[in-house]
C-alpha cells in the first residue's frame, strides 16, 4: 500500500494491493530517470512492514530499499526506544 506520511509509525490493517507497477515510458513529456515510493506492506504470515524504495533509472541504474518489519505481528513499526 503506497503512503505519503512522513512518520508512517502504524500500518493499516486492510487495503493492501498484491502488486504494485512503476511506469516509467520514455516517450513521455515528463519523463524522470529517478522515483522514491513509500509503502506499507503485509507478508503472508501477517506481519506488517514499512519500505522506502528509491530507483534511478538513468546512468548507473540503481535502487534502494529501506524497510522496518515488525517480527511480532504487531502493526505498530515505531522503532524500540
């Protein structure tokens, strides 16, 4: 599930898409070679996460992945003080 909060700290319990698709056609006027996406995600086993995906598609090609999972099961992903 895509998310635009700053401080994403409790995942939804419910509306997550099975898949989600980057489109990036080259013959578009806006065109840009980099993305940054902010998701929730929830595995099969119910655990829930949080992810920060980053790209860049021009010169190197490259991608980032920045992710919290709660190994509880808990939707609360604030980190343990």
């Amino acid at each position: 599930m895509l998310s635009d909060e700053e401080f994403a700290f409790l995942a939804p319990e419910n509306g997550y898409a099975l898949t989600n698709e980057i489109a990036m056609p080259a013959d578009r006027t806006n065109w840009t070679s980099d993305v940054d996406l902010k998701f929730y995600y929830r595995l099969a086993d119910g655990r829930y996460g949080k992810m920060k995906f980053s790209m860049i598609a021009g010169g190197h090609h490259f991608c980032m992945i920045d992710s919290v999972l709660n190994p509880t099961g808990s939707r609360n992903l604030e980190p343990a003080q």
